[in-house]
C-alpha cells in the first residue's frame, strides 16, 4: 500500500517561525518521523509539500491509480479551497485530512474546512504524531 502525504502552504517552514503553536520540529524531521513509522506498520510512503494550490490539485490527480490513500495538510487552504475538496472527490482516493493544531479553538475563519466533506477522517490538535495517526486509520482500512 502507498500513501502520499501532502503538505501544503507554508508547512516547509515547520520548526523555524512560531513554535508555540506547530512545535520546533523541522519539515524534515516530520517527514523521518512518518518514514519510520511507514517502516513500522509496513506501507510505502512518497512526500508533497507545496505553496501553490493548483500544485496540490495536480499532485491529488497524480496519485490516481497509484497510492491506495492521501494524508492531507492542506495548511490555510483548508479553508478556502473548493478545489482540493474535488480533487480528492474526483480521485476517489481515502483521504485524511490533518492539521497539527487545532483549527477548530483559534480564529474564526479556521472553524471551515472545504476538504472535509470529502476525506475519511479528520485528525486535529495532535501534532506531528497526527499523521502518524492518519497513515494507521489508512492502513487498518485495508485489513
Ligand atoms: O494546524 C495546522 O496544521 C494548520 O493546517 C496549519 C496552517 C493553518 O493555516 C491551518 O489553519 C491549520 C498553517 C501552516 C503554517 O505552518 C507554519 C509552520 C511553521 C511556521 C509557520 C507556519
């Protein structure tokens, strides 16, 4: 089983600007993290991080007929984009959706998220180990 993990706007800067809230680890440090997690439960993992949406749309569309699930930040765009939510809807690919803090307890305009509708399974307020928790609900659904 493949899952691709996406990463969206600004997630590159993990570990450098404002700690309090995503925590000090790097990008990189997540992805060695979710790599060795992939290790332990036995699935394929490939990496995506970008700052554009369509690049996102397009990485979403690429997965088709080649990752069995998506874990999915998609950092602010979570609450604006239309177009994620239908390009996991038109892939059909089981999709959860993370985000590391909890959108739901800050600024109003987080409250919304587009993609949700579309995604198995929204994980929130964890941090990293979010996806970690994300790739197991992936992968216990195809058992
Ligand atoms: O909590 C999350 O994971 C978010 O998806 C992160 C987004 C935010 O817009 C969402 O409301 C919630 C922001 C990602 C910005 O990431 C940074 C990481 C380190 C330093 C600065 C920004």
């Amino acid at each position: 089983m493949k899952i691709l993990i996406i990463n969206g706007p600004n997630l590159n800067m993990l570990g450098i600007r404002e700690p309090a809230i995503y925590g000090s680890n790097t990008y990189q440090d997540l992805c060695d993290m979710i790599e060795a997690h992939a290790k332990e439960i036995g699935v394929d993992v490939e990496f995506f991080q970008s700052n554009h949406e369509g690049a996102l749309v397009d990485a979403i569309q690429a997965a088709f007929g080649d990752a069995q699930g998506i874990v999915i930040n998609p950092g602010a765009y979570t609450h604006t984009s239309v177009a994620l939510l239908d390009a996991v809807k038109t892939v059909g690919i089981p999709t959860v959706e993370v985000h590391i803090s909890d959108p739901d307890t800050r600024e109003d305009f987080r409250r919304i998220s587009y993609i949700r509708e579309g995604c198995v399974a929204t994980v929130k307020g964890k941090g990293l180990p979010g996806y970690l928790e994300a790739m197991d609900l992936l992968a216990n659904m195809r058992k």
